[in-house]
C-alpha cells in the first residue's frame, strides 16, 4: 500500500526490492487498482504513476501501450528504456531519479512535457 503522501510503505518496499529495483506486472496492477481513472485491462490505462516506489530499472510496461501520461518521479532510475512502445506519450516525469543521459526519447513525436529535474544530466543532447 502507498500512503496518502505518496510514499512507499515497508511492506511495498521489501517487495521491490525482491525484485531487484524492476518494475513488476504485479505492481503495476495493485497501482491500477488503487488510482481512480486506472483499469484492470492494461491498453485502457493512458496514465501509470509509478513515483516513489523504489525502481531502478523501467521494464515489464510493454502491454500498456495507450499510456500517454507516465509519473516515475522520485525513484532510483538511470537510464531511460523500454517505453518505446508508448507512442502516445505526452507527458514523462522523472525528476529525482539518477538519470545522467537523455536517450530513447526519438520515437516519442507527441511529448510535451518531460520533467528531469534533480537527476544527474551532463548534457541535453538526445532530446
């Protein structure tokens, strides 16, 4: 469970950290049950908030291929992958992570707003 503010509670804690900092199907799932305008079916989700939950790794979304507003904020994500298959994106939040490079974002046409703030980015090129 995720508190009210957000945060990660023990029990979600210890359950990322058995999988090693990924992104689960399983988690995904109980995030889609527990946020209101979220659905069971992934290609009916056009939003994932996924912030504050102790990913390193962005894996396990390839079915939720509508999404077009993705929240990762506060997490332990360096590199930018595996959401290419999200064409319709139009909003990536990823401020507070460790990301130091922006890449992987070519297919995305429709992005409008990409928040990266408080990551480690040595340069803007990629974008």
């Amino acid at each position: 469970p995720v508190s009210r503010h957000g945060a990660a509670t023990m029990d979600e804690k210890v359950h990322v950290e058995d999988e090693e900092g990924c992104i689960t199907r399983n988690m995904v799932q109980k995030m889609c049950a527990e946020t209101e305008g979220c659905y069971e079916t992934p290609e009916l989700n056009t939003k994932l908030e996924l912030q504050h939950r102790g990913i390193c790794e962005i894996r396990n979304l390839e079915e939720y291929v509508n999404v077009s507003w993705l929240y990762l904020q506060q997490n332990g994500i360096e590199v930018i992958e595996n959401i290419g298959h999200m064409a319709k994106l139009r909003g990536l939040y990823l401020n507070g992570n460790e990301i130091c490079q922006l890449q992987n974002l070519e297919n995305h046409k429709d992005l409008k707003h990409l928040s990266v703030d408080e990551n480690n980015i040595e340069s803007l090129e990629g974008i």
